[in-house]
C-alpha cells in the first residue's frame, strides 16, 4: 500500500524500518535526538531506539565521523548525519583519508558500512549553509553518492545503502523536504516543485545503486539532472513541450555508480543532451559527465553537450545574486533552446 | 630549548610478581619488534624494500607494555610509526614482514605497506599514516563496545604531536561525557618530526592535557616496560568495569631519525647518547639478570630465536607472489562498481 509522503518523511521510514529490522545500526549527529534533527528527519527515532542507538553529538564533526569509522570497523552500522552539507569539510580528513581508503589500505579486510547523510542546496542562507559538494565527493574512490529527488526514491535509495558494506553519501536537498523545521516555522519550498513519487509504499523497498530513472519520456533532448534540478527541468520541459520540444529527463540517482547505460540509451534515440546541476561549473558534476558522454557517445550527438551549473562563486546572501548563480528554470530553457539550435 | 634528561624520567622496573613466561614473553616482543625493524633498515640499505618506513627504535617498551596489558579482542589504532604495536599485538611477523615487501601473501595484500598494517583478527583496527587520525576511531571501536555490550576496550597510540590535532580533544571530550572504555596512549618520543615538545605545546606536562575532560593523565617512564604495564592494566581495568577513560603519557626517545634514513641532527648529540643507555630493552636485560630471573645465556638464546623468527618471515616474504597491476581492483568496494571510468 503506498500513501502521500514528504522526502524527509520517507528518509525516516527508510531508516526506522532498517533499525528495527537490524539492531547494529545507529543514528550518530548534532541534535538528532531531542531536538529530532535540524530538518526534523530524525523525528520521534531517539523516543523509539533510546540512547544507545540515537546519539546526541556535541559539534565534532571530524570527532564524530571518526568514532562513526570506529563503530563501523567493529561490527555497527552507524548512520552519520551531518547538519548541513557545509559541514562535512570540517571531517574531511575521516571521510577521504580514513574511510573512503580503509577497505583498500587494509587489503579488504576492512568495511566500513557508515551511510552519510548531509542536506545541501541553497535557501537563503548564505555562503555557508548553502553549497552543493557532490563534486568533492565523487573525486573520492572508495564512496558511493546518491541523491534522492523524490520521496519514493529517498526510501528505496536509504534502504539500499543501510545494507551496504561501504561508505555511502546520501546528499539530501533542502528545498524537497517538505517538512517544516522545528525551530524554524513553515517549511521551505518552491512553487517548481514536483510531487512525483511522492507516493511511498509503507513496505522496505530497495532501489540498487547505478539505476537511473527515467522522470519524463521524450524524444528531442535528454536532460540529465539530480535532486532540485530534477524538478527544474521538469518544469522547463513542460513550458517547452508547447513549442514542441520533447524532452527526456534521466535522474542517474546515484552518481557512484553512475548509470551509464540509460544515459547512453537515452542519447541514441534523442542525439542532444543537457546537463544540469545545482554544483558549480569548475570541477563540477556536469564536467564529470559530459566528458563521458564525449568519450563515449561522440558518433550519437548531434550536438556538443551544454551544461547548466551554479556560477563559480561562494553562494551570495542576497536573494537576486543567489538566484542568479544558481540554476533556474529559464537558464534550462535557454540551454535546450540552444542545444536545438546546435 | 631544554631537553628531558632521562635520568629525570627513569623509574626502577619492578619484577616482583611476574610469572617467568610473562616477563619473558614481554622481552621476546620487544626484541622481536627491534629486530625486525633492524632487518628493515638493512633491507632499505641495499634497496631491496619499496617504498618507507618510520622506525620506533627506543620506543618498544611502550608498545609492548600497552600491548600486554590487552585481551587479544581488545582493540588498538596505531600510528605511521606502527610496527612495534603490530607486533606487541602478536600480528604475525611473516605477514607483516611479506606486506613489506609488496607481496600478496602480506597481512594487507600488499595494497597498504608499512604505514597502513593492520590485522583485524587480532584487533589491529589500523596504522594510520595522518597524524591523531586514529584516535577518534579507537573511540568510536569503544562506543561500539558499548553499544554491542560486549566488555571490549579500545587502545590508541600516538605521538606527542598528535595532541596538537583537534581529533584529540574532539575525542577526549566524547570519551568522557559517554564513559567509553578507551585508553589513550601519548607515546611522547618528544619529538613531532624536527619539532621538540616545547616548541609545539603550550604545556610541557602533556598527561596534564586530560584535564579539560575530566580524564586523569599519569605521567610514566615509558622506558620501563612493566611501569607502561601497570599503568595500561589499571586504565584497562577501570574502564573495562564502567569507568571510563584514562590518558597516559609514556615518556619515551626516538633513537632514529623521523624516517628511514632522515639523520635527525637537530638533536643535540649528548641527548642521543644519554637516551642510547636508557634502552628499554637494555634496561629489562639488565633487570632480569641483576634478578637472577634469566642468565646470559638464556637471554642469548632468545636473541637467537627472535633472529631466527625474523630471517623466516623474510624468507617467507620474497617466497611471496608479487602484487599485480590489477590486484588493487577487488579493494576499491566491496564488489567492484559498474562504469569504472579507464
């Protein structure tokens, strides 16, 4: 039976459901417990599984990471949250060095089963409380990275990745929770916001890594976008349906592993494709992809690959800036437009 | 800059009390752990060996003194200067002595070499090559324990310059507010490199530095392998039975340069000499003997042992296969990922 469900809602579910079923894992971050998570994730988890499973952190990220390492060295699996995505470089050091290197350093005798769990994106809350990091982490062997645009998807990825033997990245973005924070009043959203798969079966689902997921069918151009951006470029693709440009929009849903071959599906029938993401232009996802979609795809495209991504810049305060350098709706209109044109 | 003269530091070794076999198992790792990196350091010579090496010549007494005063599931993280500890924890040396030298048949698959040894069989969770990068994982080993109520207790070395790294206190703090069964091991061989304690902290008594997290420090001769041993057995002990952790600050000398063949001569040479006739292994000899406990002979004997084990572990190392170009494949995850990007 499915019901309506919020993605921080469905993140719960995935993660109570886990810890009933298996009593090794934990929740380790700041305010977790009583405060029930800064994006109230964690709700009600520390009255259910009591203190020795939900851990109130003090503000150690690097502390916490490490003790998270330690546990899941001998024998829990710890879930680590971090508070906001920003965060995490203050624990760079146990993510890159230690965790993400251990199973290899230790010539496969070690696991570290910890799933990371960090919201990004900006909301208006400045340069440092706003930053899409996905980047730093995919330049990371050794961790696996989803990102769940929709509630379904949240569940099935979370469920997925408690049961895994490696590090996971889960990066959850702001704007889809759909859930008001405890301290914060209402709940943030955008009026572009989709609710595809909001409807979540109350029974654990697993959705594996490297499985992209086809958001919207077409035929003219494929849109490769993640989290927000998925929901953008719903929103641009809709508009442009009226001037008959049929678009596809892949949502890879774990960068690592990527799923290349639906990308590489996608392009054979449509010969065009955009890449979109919330992370910046240097260095970042879109980058990463559309180079191997050139290595890879050259014979297929009719076109070169064009790429929607946050400017180079530090997110600025003011909400004019912000909007600018990230991406919105009309900055994919304009990169479709343009890849049609090509 | 004033150095610690080690008369200053010297406490008579107590031998009273002791079975014959303990005293004489103590002596056979700490001469098992001198020799191999003797052996080590003839095998760089002659450039047999790939890669580098940080040697504890001097230091023995504190990784074995810890050791010994753990259950063989009790847990450790150790340092780049990490063969000592390994071997106190009864590793076995033919598989540490064939990581080394790169072969398939060492303790790590030949994938992480002197810096990362570990055997997770005997509680070797890891030699970390960052600085303090251990010490919240040894913590988080113990909040493990706890969580899985399983009585373990968790021991992490590391050296004076580690206590300069915010992981210490990030740790130190946890540790105490949760009660965790940790003991943490300064293994202060005074110098972070080139840099001498007093240059580096702000307090010359490190033991001192518990203080903020309400953890007794205890300053011991940590040339005197029973002292290192009393003193781990209390803190083991204390915390094995709910009351928390314990900083212990083992005052000790790095005979050697930093690293292989780094010539250290920003030390006063007249320091160098008085710390060479404090050897923790020179000083246990003589103390078996002045007791009557082992004749010359019988501590000749053992040296002939120790020889004999360390030339088979070599022999067994250069049997070993060597690693191939694609063995580091099967420890990147797991299993290995789809769309490995080459």
């Amino acid at each position: 039976m499915t019901r309506k469900l919020s993605l921080s809602e469905a993140i719960r579910e995935a993660m109570v459901q886990e810890m009933r079923r298996d009593s090794n894992i934990i929740l380790m971050g700041e305010d977790v417990g009583r405060f029930n998570g800064a994006f109230s994730v964690s709700k009600g988890m520390l009255d259910e599984f009591g203190e020795k499973r939900v851990w109130d952190t003090p503000i150690s990220e690097a502390g916490f990471m490490g003790i998270g390492i330690g546990a899941a060295l001998t024998g829990l699996k710890p879930i680590i949250e971090f508070q906001y995505a920003d965060f995490m470089f203050c624990a760079m050091d146990q993510i890159v060095n230690e965790a993400a290197k251990l199973r290899l350093m230790s010539g496969g005798q070690a696991s570290v089963p910890v799933v990371m769990r960090a919201p990004q994106g900006a909301t208006g809350r400045a340069a440092q409380h706003s930053q899409s990091v996905e980047a730093y982490f995919m330049h990371t062997p050794g961790l696996q990275i989803v990102m769940p645009s929709t509630p379904y998807d949240a569940k099935g990825l979370m469920t997925t990745a408690l049961r895994k033997n490696d590090p996971v990245l889960m990066l959850e973005h702001k704007l889809l929770y759909g859930a008001a924070s405890p301290g914060g009043g209402k709940a943030l959203t955008d009026t572009t916001i989709s609710d595809i798969g909001s409807d979540v079966p109350e029974e654990q689902y697993e959705i594996p890594f490297g499985s992209a997921d086809v958001k919207r069918e077409g035929t003219d151009v494929t849109i490769i976008a993640t989290l927000m951006m998925v929901h953008r470029s719903l929103a641009a693709a809709n508009e442009l349906e009226n001037q008959g440009i049929s678009c596809e929009i892949i949502d890879p849903r774990s960068l690592v592993p990527l799923d290349e071959e639906k990308i590489f599906e996608s392009i054979r029938k449509t010969n065009r494709v955009i890449v979109v993401s919330e992370d910046i232009m240097r260095g970042g996802v879109t980058a990463i992809i559309s180079s191997l979609i050139m290595d890879k795809m050259f014979d297929y495209l009719d076109a070169p690959v064009r790429r929607v991504a946050a400017d180079d810049t530090p997110i600025p305060f003011g909400p004019a800036s912000e909007k600018k350098v990230i991406p919105q709706i009309e900055d994919i209109k304009t990169a479709i437009n343009n890849v049609m044109k090509d | 800059m004033n150095f610690r003269k080690p008369k200053e530091i010297a406490t008579p070794i107590e031998l009273e009390g002791y079975e014959k076999s303990f005293l004489k198992l103590l002596l056979l790792r700490m001469l098992r752990a001198r020799e191999f990196e003797e052996q080590l350091y003839y095998l760089f010579l002659t450039t047999q060996m790939p890669g580098t090496m940080h040697q504890a010549t001097g230091q023995e007494a504190v990784a074995v003194g810890v050791a010994s005063a753990l259950n063989p599931d009790d847990y450790v993280t150790s340092t780049h200067r990490g063969h000592a500890h390994c071997i106190a924890k009864d590793v076995p040396l033919n598989l540490m002595m064939a990581e080394m030298f790169a072969r398939r048949n060492g303790v790590c698959k030949g994938m992480g070499g002197s810096m990362h040894l570990c055997d997770f069989s005997r509680g070797m969770l890891g030699a970390f090559g960052i600085v303090g990068a251990g010490i919240p994982i040894a913590t988080g080993a113990a909040l493990s324990s706890i969580v899985r109520g399983t009585k373990q207790v968790a021991a992490s070395f590391f050296g004076d310059g580690a206590i300069n790294e915010g992981v210490f206190h990030e740790s130190l703090n946890m540790a105490a507010l949760w009660n965790l069964p940790v003991v943490y091991v300064i293994e202060n061989n005074q110098y972070a490199l080139s840099m001498p304690n007093d240059l580096v902290s702000a307090v010359s008594d490190l033991s001192s530095r518990g203080c903020s997290y309400g953890i007794p420090g205890k300053k011991i001769d940590g040339n005197n392998v029973t002292a290192v041993y009393e003193a781990t057995k209390n803190a083991v002990e204390k915390a094995r039975n709910g009351g928390g952790p314990t900083l212990l600050e083992c005052i000790t000398y790095r005979i050697r340069g930093h690293a292989r063949f780094e010539p250290a001569d920003y030390r006063n040479k007249e320091e160098v000499e008085q710390w060479k006739k404090f050897d923790p292994i020179l000083r246990f000899r003589r103390a078996l003997t002045e007791h009557s406990i082992f004749t010359e002979k019988d501590l000749k004997e053992l040296d002939e042992q120790v020889e004999d084990e360390i030339n088979a572990a070599i022999e067994f190392a250069e049997k070993g296969e060597k690693v191939g170009a694609d063995d580091y494949l099967q420890y990147i995850y797991e299993s290995p990922l789809e769309g490995f990007m080459k």
